[in-house]
C-alpha cells in the first residue's frame, strides 16, 4: 500500500489550520506550513521546496487566486491536490455591514472568492471536509468528496479548572457575537443581566485597540458591547491567539456554554466542533436544534445525548435557569461529556481516516 508523503497549506486562519491540518500532521507525521501550535518559523523557500518533495499538497480554505494558480503549477509537477474546509462561503452568516464593509462590496468579495473557490475543488483531486451537510455542497462541483470530523487531541487541554466564586458562569464563545446569532443571544443576557448569582462571559470580538478597520468593521458589535459596560455580572474576554485560546477558555472557569444558532444555511454547514471543545474541559452545553433535528448539535444523535438541544427559542432561558439551579447534574454532565468526546473524536483514534482517505487516491 502506498504511503504518500503529505504537505498542508496554511490558510493563515490558525484556529481552523489547528483542527483541520495541524492535529492529522502531527498524528501522521506529515509536513506543513506551520507543524506546531506556536507561529510559523518557515520561510517561502523552504515552504516551497517542501510542498515539491509530497506526493500530496492539501490546501485549507484556499480563497484566492495565488492559491489556486500554486495548485496547478503542483498539479502540472504530478501532485495530488486536496482542497479541504469546514465551512461554506455561499452563505455570510449574518455578518454585518457597515462604512467599512458596505453590502455592495461585501457581496463583489464574496463572488470573487467564490468563484476561485469553486475552480479550486472541481480541479481538484479530492475534497474533505467536516460535515455531510457541507459534503452535499461540494459534492455538485467534484465527485471525489470525503468527510473527515474535527478531532480534539487531549494533550491541548489541561485540567479543567473549576469555579468557585459563587455565582453560575454563563460563556458566550466564538462566532456568536458577530453573525446572525447575535440578535438569539441578546434577550438570554437581557434577562440575566443583572442578576447577582450569574455572570455572563461573552468570549468573542476582537480587542477593540487592534486596528482602525477592525474597530470600523465591528462598530454595531463594540457598540452594543459598550452598552453592557454597567453591568458588573458581565465579562467580555477578546479573542485571543490560537495558542492560547484553550487556556484562556480554560481560565474563564465556565459553569455553561451556550450556542444559540440562527436557522440558515452557514449555520446548518458548521460543525458541532464548540461542543468537543466545551467538552473537553468539562463545561455542559446548552446548543441549538432545529425544527428538523438537523443542527450541528443533533445531527449525531450521540452527541445530542450529552447536551440540552433547545429548539424552541422560549426554551433557552428556562433550560438554562434549569442548569443554573442543579450544580450535581452541571458535573454529570460535563464529565460523561468528556468522555464521550475523547472516546469518539480524540485525533489519535480518527487520524487513520485521514491516511486512508489520501491513500484512495491512488487505488
């Protein structure tokens, strides 16, 4: 059987690079753009010079032309190549639009991007991706299409850290505050926003010194945040870099997570990769469902076994006070969730997947 030598290219987005790349190239033993946690050391040249010595070059999340014109130099050079991501780029998600990003361009970006895109997995050789539902996608443009799921690798996470401080941590995380989803989030923190025995943490937005741009892209966002300022029970901790984002998540000392989703179809190509995360350091999930069970949530029935799947939204607050008042099935919960997680989706018991799919394309 053949044993291809694989390289993957970074998409620069670190977080989805980690999942996606970094933990099947560590747990193979392949080659990258960046081969650890920590930030790129590589140089152009030496990047190059490694993607010509694989038999098989992945491309995470290529967006742009450059890419695509690389993969077909490599292509010509006789290498496999594999486009892979887990997300769709056919549906905003609700972003906002404002001076700095205008519909009007917004959607120019977005149809140029698609259409690189597009070219990019009907030329390839295989598509992978995390979900069936996203596979459905790529499956119209190439019919070569394989889901591997996000994985998590134990090593990453330490112990959980546990909260003592009396009251019941409540962690907004991630893509929430900045799509769609935030509109499902505000009455949750407008009905728990001052109260004395809950604190909502709110782990998302980019820190508002980064940059001008940023500041004028977030503008609705930072301007909402500012109107919770008065509110001692709620914390707002900025994105962080990868390298530090399961520790930081870990030191927030979460109680609950909860992921309210809007019903469109960026949502519905999303993987339930939040709850492997929550998981991991034990912190129970509350999570969206949909009114056809299809979320990322309950699609697997298993992993619905190991949250509160809210369908209807008048159920949010009332499955959360439920959690909020028993303390024994929060640890229940987060603990047989733990569990569950490291026995289905740990990547030292998935990465053969990854092999075996690269392996087909040589049968």
């Amino acid at each position: 059987m053949i044993n291809p030598r694989v390289y993957y290219v970074n998409s620069g987005l670190q977080g989805c690079y980690f999942v996606r790349c970094l933990l099947p190239l560590m747990a193979n033993g392949w080659d990258g753009d960046q081969t650890s946690i920590s930030l790129d050391t590589k140089t152009d040249e030496t990047k190059a010079i490694s993607a010509q010595k694989a038999d098989i070059v992945v491309f995470h999340r290529p967006e742009d032309e450059g890419k695509l014109k690389l993969a077909r130099l490599l292509k010509r050079l006789g290498k496999k190549i594999v486009f892979d991501n887990d997300d769709t780029f056919k549906d905003n998600g609700g972003y906002r639009f404002n001076e700095y990003m205008d519909k009007k361009r917004f959607e120019k970006g977005m149809k140029s991007m698609n259409e690189v895109i597009d070219n990019f997995i009907k030329e390839a050789d295989m598509v992978t991706c995390s979900t069936e539902f996203l596979a459905d996608e790529y499956k119209k443009l190439n019919d070569n299409v394989v889901v591997l799921p996000n994985c998590v690798d134990e090593f990453y996470f330490d112990e959980p850290l546990k909260n003592e401080d009396g009251n019941v941590r409540i962690g907004i995380v991630g893509s929430l505050a900045v799509t769609a989803d935030l509109e499902k989030c505000k009455p949750i923190i407008e009905h728990f926003k001052d109260r004395e025995d809950v604190t909502i943490v709110l782990y998302s937005l980019p820190n508002k010194g980064v940059d001008k741009i940023t500041r004028e892209l977030y503008s609705e966002e930072y301007k909402w945040l500012d109107s919770l300022t008065d509110y001692k029970n709620i914390e707002w901790q900025p994105f962080t870099d990868f390298e530090i984002y399961y520790d930081v998540l870990n030191q927030l000392r979460l109680d609950i997570a909860i992921i309210p989703r809007d019903d469109n179809y960026f949502n519905r190509c999303k993987s339930n990769l939040k709850f492997l995360e929550m998981s991991m350091l034990e912190i129970p999930v509350i999570a969206q469902g949909f009114e056809d069970g299809q979320s990322p949530y309950e699609r697997d029935e298993e992993d619905a076994k190991h949250m509160v799947i809210v369908k209807d939204d008048k159920n949010w607050i009332p499955e959360i006070e439920s959690l909020i008042k028993d303390s024994e099935r929060r640890v229940t919960m987060g603990k047989s969730a733990k569990e569950y997680v490291i026995s289905k989706y740990s990547i030292g018991k998935n990465a053969e997947k990854w092999s075996s799919a690269y392996q087909s394309l040589y049968k």
